[in-house]
C-alpha cells in the first residue's frame, strides 16, 4: 500500500514515471494542438493520461498544478481581477506598403546613425488575442490578457487549459522570474471544426477565428475554454530574472530560440532578414503561403533583431521604433448592395448575384458577390441597398459575410425570386428538399445552352484554348451553334463574322477544336456536364464500364456500384443518358471525331486491383505515398484521402495518426510496412 504521507515513501522510478508523462503529454498536446500531426493515437494519448492520473492518485504528494492532468480541473472564477503588467506590453505600428516599410528603415538607420544596412527578425502577426504568462521558479504562476498594456485581465484559470502552454518550463536552470509574451489564436481547422459543431447543435457559429480565440479566453469556466482549440505562440520576453549571473540573450532571434528551448511554441515561419529588401522578400513568400498556413495571420512583424539597437531606439507612446507590422491589404471592407442580378447556370440552377458598390478588398477590386441561393439570403436577412461586410481570403471567391443592419436605409427593399427564367422566360421551377430554383427551360434557354458549352470547353473538359465567353455567349446569341456538338462545324468565316475577333484568333480557335477532338474518356464524360459528374466521378465511370457504351446502358444498380457514386448521382447520369436530345448531341460529337485511347480491361485473373478502395496514411522507407498510391491505380485500385466505411485497406506508415485510429475503429484491415512490400512484390510478379 503506498503511503500518502509524503515525499520520503515515493520510489524514485514513480517520480520518474510521472515526470516523464509529463513531458510526453506536453510533447503531444502540442503535435495534436500547434502541429495538427498527432503522432500517436488518441487512445494512447488516453493510456498515458490515465497512467499518470493513476499514479497521482496513488500518490498525491506528485499532483501538483504544473501536472498535465490539474489543465481541466479548475474551478470557475466569479469575475475576472486586474493584472499589472511587470513591463508593459507595448503596441505596434502598422505599414501598409513597400515604401512604408522603405521609410520605416529609413527612420532607424537615422536614429542609429548607421550607413549601414540594419539586420530584421521576421515572423508572421497573427491574427489573434496577445496575452503575457509569468512563471515563478519554472512554473505557470498567473496570465494575464494584454489589457490596455499597462494593466489585463487575469486568465491564468483558462491558458491553463491551452495545451501548448507549458506549466512547467523544460530546463534545468530555470529562471527566478519570467514573463513571456505572445498571442493566443485558434487553427483554421480547429475553428471550422468548432463552428461545424455549433450549427449542428443550432448555435449561432462564430465569425472568425480571431472572435472565437477572444471568447475563448473571456470565459468564467475554464471547462469552456479547454473546448477551445486554442493555441498560445509566444513572441517576445517581459522581465527575465535568475538567481545567478547568465549570459544574457543579445538578439531578438536568439531569444525565440531560447522560448521554443523552454517549451513554448515558436512559429516556425521566423526568418532572420538581412537587411531591408530581405524583409520585402520574406513578406512576399509569406503572402504566398498564407492562404495555406493552418492558422490566421494579418502580416508580418520585422524587429531590429539586435537588443543593444533596440534599446538606442527606444520607443514613441508606446510603440517601439524598432518594430513594426506590415499589414496584408484588408480581407474584410464595408460596401452596399445596389442591385441583385439572377444567373442562369449550365443545370438551370438560377443563382441570386449581389452587385457591390466596388470596393478593394484582399487585394482586388471586387463589385460582385454571389448570394448562392434562397437558404443563404434569408440567413443573411439581407436586402438591396444594405451595407454589408464582404470578405476575400487568399484566392476564394468574395463571400458576404454579414449585413450591418443598422445601416439599411428607408429605401431598402426585399430580394424576391423571378418566377420565371430571367433568360429565356420558360418557368421557375422548385424542387423539394433543394434550396436551389431552376429554369424549366432545358436546351431552350440560351443561358443554359452558353454554359454547358463553355463547361465543354473549359480546361479540365475538352480544353479548348482561346474560344473565350465572349466568343461563346456570340455564337449562341447569333444562333449559329446551340450545342457543343456544333462547335465542331464552325468554320473561320463564322468565327471571322464576330465582333472584335481577328482572323489570327478565328484560325486559332479553329485548329483548338481540331488539337480537342484528341481526349480521354473521363474528360469525356467530363465534358457532357452531369449534373454532379465532376472529374473525379467521371473518372471512376470510365475506370469502372471501360467504355462509354457501358455507361451510357449502365442501369441504376450497375451505376450505384461504382465508387463514390450514391442514387442521387447515378439517376443524373441514367436520366441523361436516356434522353434522345444528349444521344444526338453524344453521337453528333463521335462523329465530328472525337476519339480517346481505350481503356485496358484487365485480363482475368489478373492482380487487379480493381474495385479494391485504399487508403494511405505515414510514410514508408524508401518508397513515396504518391508512388504507391499510383501503382495501385494502375491496378485499377481507388486510392481515397480519408478513411470510411468504403474503405477495404489502410496501408498504415511510420506516424500513422488519426487515421489509423478510425480504420481500427472500422474494423478496416490495416497493412503495414511489411504488407506492403509484400503486395507491391506480387504486383511486380
Ligand atoms: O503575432 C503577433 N500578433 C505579434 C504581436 C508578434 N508576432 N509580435 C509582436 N511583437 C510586439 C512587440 C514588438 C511590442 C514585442 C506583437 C505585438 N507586440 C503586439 N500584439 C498586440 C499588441 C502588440
């Protein structure tokens, strides 16, 4: 029976044990938190949790609150208390352009009175909540919001519960004081995770990541905030004491290492710039991997990286002159809504489209927005004349986010629907348990007949270079073609005829049809634009029948049985290939002379794989996923990113991660390492 007494009864291989877990946990909340690549799975995150909470229990005497187990536990708070900072926080100044940054520099060499180039640490500014945590003796002793920089809210209770927060610090010399500061922000995936949740449930979701990691922090129960996906990135140090002399940090990078030395996480984007025009190269690769970053960011922070110039620049109310933050051009602008327009679409599909006030927004000017459907406007309560938020991220279409209803005028007016087709006039049509109208036009309607041809034409179809929608949207307006089959009777003097066409391009376009009638089955089929047939099911129809005979009699059992393909998808492709108008238009185009290499059936009793679903998760000695994945199509196997219950085979690497967990959960056969030499031998065989 273990005492409960004290230290002198614990056996030094507990001790170590518990100090291990520790660590462990430490190590893989942040692999699950910060690197969103978990190296184990969840229930052997699990079995080591519970290990050391069996050993607490057993032992008290080792529970303490730097314990990965006490992140959970606390109690609420009943209101939030003040927090003097020990050094204050300070602020940044922003840049908005190259030549502000070009002044910025300019402003520090004067100050230094240096000819010389001044040398930059570079990390991204993310987009989220700044907080400072003090640790005493190497433990988390209070945290605190950032406040008006002088004085914050006390939140030890909840940056407790962010895994990546170390509760104790990893080293053994560990300062008498230190305060470190830096921003609290949630992964993009977390957030859509979370919001996903909220919806199910019928909450309201969050409007960014930003909003979600600031409510997060602001919450009385810390049980809340462990919810969160929250993660800490610590960017600069407050006070520092120690107990002996040290050799003190000279660099603002230095400095970020020594943090990440400590256990806290540090981005992993930090650069060190030379000089200035260094900066401006580091910001414009950023700004390329932004879009796919796993978190916010807003821009880029640049610091004097070396703490003697820092200090001779000192700082100005409140900002330091040695650091500032170049901002991405706004994501998010205000504009107003003048009109809604109605598109038509290559299904008939009628889509609502916002005409803006123009406004630049993520780098562009933007003066359109689609409003999706009737589901999507009445979410967004919005009318015609409203000022609304509107968002460009990355390269995704502008969406509108939200209408400020306390701008909408007297003169606003409703959205209401055309209740007929604004193109050709045929009726509008609804379908129910579909939020979408459609025109009941058909082939009729000239939009309907314009879209499916540049649907034809479009580069993962049949890839016509250079007939453009001008040229299209002519063609069908002049009724000189009203299906892709007739592109392919077009000659140079009708295509001369257009306006704004020169003969250099008809001929081009001429020889582009001719270079087309060379493709794929799958691009084929592609190309025919069924309704949900996009590339990846077109491909598993032609990998599937072999020909375009076989599809177009397929019944609607043999089309359920091809991957991915469920009975909505397959009564599209069954209904179009059952109507006499697409029979003439399919056989009109095979005799324009349209070909594609056939497809090889495998023999019998060969080593297919076909039918066979896998997929492939870790890494493999000496061998690429991307390599086996492409063996494996080659024998006809499906190779899918994630696991379901179509999935036969998981061929499991080194640090396989969630995906193994849920394939074990399935039931799914699991092939390691071994397995798969095995099979890629037999294959070669
Ligand atoms: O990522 C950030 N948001 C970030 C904020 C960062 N990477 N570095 C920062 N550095 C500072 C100084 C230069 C004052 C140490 C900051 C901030 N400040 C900051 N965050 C909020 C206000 C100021």
């Amino acid at each position: 029976m273990p005492s409960h007494t004290g230290d002198s009864s614990l056996p030094a291989a507990i001790r170590e044990e518990a100090a291990q877990l520790h660590s462990l946990l430490h190590h893989h909340n942040k692999q699950y938190y910060v690197e969103d690549a978990p190296e184990i799975p969840d229930s052997e995150y699990d079995r080591l949790f519970y290990r050391l909470k069996a050993i607490e229990s057993d032992y008290p005497q080792l529970m303490t609150p730097q314990s990965p187990t006490q992140r959970v536990g606390a109690q609420p708070i009943s209101a939030f208390k003040q927090v003097v900072h020990l050094k204050p926080m300070l602020s940044l100044d922003n840049a908005f352009s190259d030549s502000d940054m070009q002044a910025f520099d300019k402003r520090v060499r004067e100050r230094l009175k240096s000819d010389d180039s001044v040398e930059y640490s570079c990390e991204p500014k993310f987009d989220g909540i700044a907080a400072s945590v003090i640790y005493k003796n190497g433990k988390l002793d209070v945290a605190a919001t950032r406040g008006d920089g002088l004085v914050g809210e006390n939140i030890t209770h909840n940056m407790r519960t962010i895994g990546s927060v170390p509760l104790e610090l990893t080293c053994d010399n560990a300062p008498v004081l230190l305060e470190v500061r830096g921003e609290v922000y949630m992964p993009k995936a977390g957030f859509e995770r979370i919001n996903r949740q909220a919806i199910e449930k019928g909450d309201k979701p969050f409007v960014n990541p930003r909003n979600a990691a600031s409510g997060g922090l602001r919450q009385l129960d810390p049980k809340i905030t462990a919810k969160r996906p929250l993660v800490f990135c610590a960017y600069s140090l407050g006070v520092v004491e120690y107990a002996s002399e040290q050799t003190p940090l000279l660099t603002h990078s230095d400095t970020l290492n020594y943090l990440e030395e400590l256990g806290f996480v540090v981005s992993k984007e930090r650069s060190v710039a030379i000089n200035i025009d260094a900066c401006h190269i580091y910001y414009e690769q950023l700004a390329q991997k932004r879009a796919a970053l796993p978190y916010e960011i807003d821009g880029i922070v640049f610091k004097v990286n070396r703490f003697d110039l820092q200090d001779t620049l000192g700082f100005v109310s409140r900002a330091p002159r040695w650091a500032i933050a170049q901002k991405f051009p706004a994501q998010e602008e205000l504009t107003t809504v003048n009109h809604v327009e109605f598109q038509v679409g290559r299904t008939g599909s009628i889509t609502p489209v916002a005409k803006l006030a123009p406004v630049f927004v993520g780098g562009v000017t933007v003066s359109n927005a689609t409003l999706h459907n009737r589901d999507e406007v009445n979410r967004l309560g919005i009318c015609i004349g409203d000022t609304v938020i509107i968002r460009r991220a990355g390269d995704v279409i502008p969406q509108i986010v939200s209408v400020v209803v306390g701008k909408r005028p007297s003169t606003s007016q409703v959205i209401t629907f055309p209740a007929s087709c604004p193109e050709c006039g045929s009726d509008v049509v609804e379908v129910e348990g579909e939020a979408t109208l459609r025109c009941s036009g058909g082939l009729v309607c000239p939009a309907q007949r314009k879209e499916a041809i540049k649907h034809f034409c479009s580069r993962k179809a049949l890839n016509v270079d250079g007939l453009g929608d001008k040229v299209i949207s002519q063609l069908v307006d002049k009724n000189h073609i009203s299906n892709p089959a007739q592109l392919f009777d077009l000659n140079k003097e009708m295509l001369s005829s257009l306006d704004r066409l020169a003969d250099k391009s008809a001929a081009n376009i001429i020889s582009a049809l001719e270079q087309a009638k060379t493709t794929t089955l799958p691009k084929f089929i592609y190309a025919l634009g069924i309704r949900e047939v996009g590339v990846a099911t077109a491909n598993n129809l032609a990998h599937h029948f072999y020909t375009l005979h076989a599809i177009s009699d397929a019944s609607l059992d043999a089309l359920e049985e091809v991957s991915d393909v469920g009975p909505i998808v397959a009564k599209y492709v069954y209904e179009f290939f059952n109507q006499a108008d697409n029979i003439l238009v399919v056989e009109q185009l095979i005799k324009a002379g349209i070909t594609w290499p056939a497809i090889a059936k495998p023999a019998e009793g060969s080593q297919s794989l076909a039918n066979q679903t896998y997929v492939i998760t870790g890494s493999f000695e000496g061998i690429s996923r991307d390599e086996i994945k492409a063996i494996l199509e080659q024998q006809g196997a499906k190779v899918a990113g994630s696991v379901s219950k179509k999935t036969q085979f998981l061929i499991a690497g080194e640090k396989a991660g969630s995906k193994l967990t849920k394939a074990q959960d399935l039931g799914i056969e699991i092939l390691h390492q071994a397995d798969l030499t095995a099979l890629l031998n037999r294959l070669k065989a």
